[in-house]
C-alpha cells in the first residue's frame, strides 16, 4: 500500500487545531477528511473508510471514548491514535483499553504525529509483501495473507496492532524481547510514548489469547525486562 494515497480522518472540535492537523497532513499528500463532533465522525467512517482516524477524546456530544468503541465495532482494521490532554494519564490508558493504538499528548508537534502515522501504515504494509503464509505457535494460528488469528481453530479478531504485536511475537518464538525492542518493532523506530502503550496492549492480546489472562502461558513476563512468546501445547486446557 502506497502511504501518499492514505486516508486520515481527523476527529477534533476545536477548529483551529483540526485545521492545522490537516493543513499538516495533506501537505505530505495524505487524504484527509475533517470531522467536529463525533455523531460526525460515525457519520463519514463507512463511506470514507479512513486508514487512521485521529481521535480527540474530549468532544461534546458522543465522547472520544465512545466514538473509539464504536470505531473498533465497524472498521476493526482502521487505526486509532488519540489525542489526550497534557496530565490526562487515566484518559490515556482507558483509550488504549477501548482500543485505540497510539496515543499523543497536546500540544504535540505534527512531524511527530506524521511520524506515527507513516509508522503504523508501515506496519500494514509489511503484512502485504511477507512471503510467509501462515504462523503458528501451539494452537495459535496467525494467517497473515487473510490477515486473521485462530485459536484452536476458532477466529478471534484482533486490531491491526495487536496482530502485528503478535506476528512479531511469533517471529520470535521462545525468545525474550526487550519492551524497547518490541516499541521499536510495532509502533515504530524511536517511538516517543512510554512503555505503559506496550503493557495495555499486552493485556488487551492476552484477554483475547490466553485461557487464563491472569496466568498467562502463551505471552509470558519476562521480568524487569519485557516479553516472550511460548508455545503452549496443551490443547485440552480451557
Ligand atoms: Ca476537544
């Protein structure tokens, strides 16, 4: 997939930071679209069928929180990077739980923002040349040319970054991966935000993987350290 040709729907109530995100946005050729309010940004998701949605989560009307919801419920494979305000650290985790895959702090500075979303529609474009079909682990199956994931045979639907948290995972079975490492590799080389991104996307994948999220054998802690992916074979555990 070509990035100058994306879609990016800009999601924000006050006027002027909207106009300055697409201003910045279309100047490096994407296709933007503008939404005020979120009753706006529903209404455009299906016909304009963004690649990324910019997602402020303080709007009147449908709150931020709600529209993110729903956009994970229609356009699973979109991505959502939020907008949060300076302090708003519950805001911002409670995002990542509703699904969102990025977050930036205002005010930001738009190089930046580009850089995350040239960042996460590389992740997808890397799904599209990889010549490998299929990834397993145990009973999880990872087909990458459909771009679905099956446990024990059942689909399970993940978000874009989730799958590509679990490719790389997969890619590395059995081996311990730094929370750095992993930044780098999904979200993107020098990554700003913290490593609080990389733990609730953890959670979120183990909820959907795991049979017991809380005792996890599939995504294992590696402590003081990251991450690492082991192969549970044990295909009558529930
Ligand atoms: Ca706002």
């Amino acid at each position: 997939m070509n990035d100058i040709k994306s879609k990016i729907l800009v999601v924000e109530d006050e006027e002027s930071i909207r106009r300055f995100i697409t201003l910045n946005l279309s100047a490096v050729g994407y296709e933007v679209e503008e939404a005020e309010n979120g009753e706006k940004a529903l209404a455009v998701l299906g016909r304009f069928r963004p690649d990324v949605t910019v997602l402020d989560l303080m709007l009147p009307g449908i709150s931020g929180f709600e529209v993110c919801k729903r956009i994970r419920e229609m356009m699973p494979e979109t991505f959502v990077i939020m907008l949060t305000a300076k302090g708003q650290d519950t805001d911002k985790i409670l995002g990542l739980e509703l699904g969102a895959d990025d977050y930036m702090v205002k005010p930001f500075n738009p190089f930046e923002l580009i850089a995350r979303i040239k960042a996460m529609l590389r992740r997808r474009t890397h799904f599209q040349v990889d010549r490998r079909v299929v990834l397993q682990s145990g009973y999880l199956c990872l087909d990458l040319v459909a771009h679905k994931f099956f446990k024990k045979g059942v689909e399970i639907e993940l978000t874009p970054t989730e799958f590509a948290l679990l490719k790389m995972f997969m890619e590395n079975q059995g081996k311990a991966l730094k929370r750095n490492e992993i930044l780098n590799a999904v979200w993107g080389e020098n990554y700003f935000g913290d490593t609080k991104t990389l733990d609730v996307h953890i959670r979120r994948l183990r909820e959907k993987i795991e049979n017991n999220p809380s005792e996890p054998n599939h995504i294992k802690t590696v402590w003081g350290s990251g991450y690492r992916l082991q192969a549970a074979q044990d295909w009558s555990a529930t």
